[in-house]
C-alpha cells in the first residue's frame, strides 16, 4: 500500500474558531478572538506573541483545560468539548504530554518516581525500566534517586521532558520551557526537546516569547490581542 502523503491526514489538532471572553469590573474583555488553525501530526509550532496576547490561554483551551466560550477544539478528531470533564481528562492522559517553566515536578519523588508517575497511572507495569531507559536518555542515568530539591534548574527540566515524553504522547504541549533557565541551560534543554520530538513523531506546540527559539520549529503563529495576525 503507498504512503499517504501527510498533507492528505487530517490533522492531530484542529482550532476551530476559538474566542475566549472574560468579564471584570469594567465589562467584558476577549482574551481570544476567532482563533483558527490546524496542527498536523509530527508537525512542531510556536505560538508567540507579547505578554497579554492570550498564548497561555490558547494553550489551556487546546489541552482541555480551559472552556473557550466559543468555538472548539477536535484532538485526533474528538471535540473535545462535546466531551465532560472526566472524559477530557482520560483523554488527556492517552494523548498529551506538558512541559512547564516551573518544571512541575513532584517535590516528594524522585526523579525516577516523577517520571514512572504517569507510566503508572496508566497501569504500566513497565513503568521502572521505561522511566530509567529515557532518564539515561536526556543524560540524568546518574540523578536517578535524586530529589527536585537537590536538582539544579537545567536538570529538573530535563526530568520534565522525560516524564513529558515517556508516554510517547501524540501532542506535547511545552509553555515557555526554558523561561526560568539561563541561556545555555536553556539552549542545551530546546535542542533535547526538539530531538526527542523528531525521535517521537509527536506534534509540538510551543509557547514563547523568544524569537530565536521560535525560528527552530516548523511554523510560527502569532497572536496579537488575541489574534492571529500570522501563521508562517
């Protein structure tokens, strides 16, 4: 059987037309206004923009996290909010994987048990040789017992990338990863997240502020006020 060609699938991630309106003491303000674009699989996107345009939030909407208060999102062709909140989250877990710039990490685990943590949610019995093989992957092979507390930022990072891609999710969804790391540590952690990314085939959606960073994935999308002004 060939190939179909990529641009033929239907894409992993579908934005649908997304606006998201918040009201204060003042009225009625659209964080999000008519957001619409498509992901395909495999592809890598940053979403930039100033502080303000509404990056993060579109982040928490495409996760399911957040409820636009119009539009919709389908991941892997389920609208995700034709579903209920239990059922977004199980999905969730088959599909999506997070990396923060606060890291996120468990303060009680350590770095081996951080990364078994959602191998073991979904019933692997795997979960300890899986969460060492990638540890020794992003090069923490000797940190493995070691706690967050005792990490240094770069590090922690880097257990947050192997819990994030341990589960081989179709989506990785990664708000400003190297925002609290400093520029080496922070260079050295995208070229990890990037070359995990390209190993896995995953669909990477990127939030940042960084230009330079923005430039090393597929496409950029760039939102002002809450609108995609460019999507190139």
């Amino acid at each position: 059987m060939p190939d179909v060609p990529s641009s033929a699938l239907p894409p992993l991630v579908a934005v649908e037309h997304v606006t998201k309106t918040v009201r204060d003491a003042t009225g009625e303000f659209d964080i999000l206004r008519d957001v619409d674009f498509s992901l395909a699989a495999g592809e890598t996107v940053a979403i930039v923009g100033a502080s303000g345009s509404g990056k993060s939030t579109l982040l928490s909407i495409i996760a399911g996290l957040d409820v636009p208060t119009r539009g919709t999102v389908r991941l892997a062709g389920q609208d995700l909010f034709a579903l209920g909140e239990d059922e977004r989250a199980a999905l969730r877990a088959q599909k999506v994987g997070f990396v923060f710039q606060s890291f996120q990490l468990m303060a009680h685990l350590s770095a081996l048990e951080n990364v078994m943590l959602p191998l073991e949610l979904a019933g692997r019995r795997d979960a300890r040789a899986r969460a060492t093989e990638m540890l020794q992957r992003v090069g923490l092979s000797q940190r493995l017992k070691a706690y967050p507390r005792v990490l240094s930022g770069g590090e922690q990072q880097r257990v947050a990338l192997a819990r994030a891609f341990v589960v081989q999710p179709a989506l990785l969804l990664a708000d400003e990863p190297t925002g609290s790391l400093d520029f080496a540590t922070g260079e050295g952690v995208m070229a990890l997240m990037l070359a995990l990314n390209r190993e896995q085939g995953t669909t990477l959606v990127l939030v940042t502020h960084d230009r330079a960073i923005a430039a090393r994935c597929d496409r950029r999308i760039v939102l002002e006020a809450g609108r995609v002004v460019d999507q190139s």
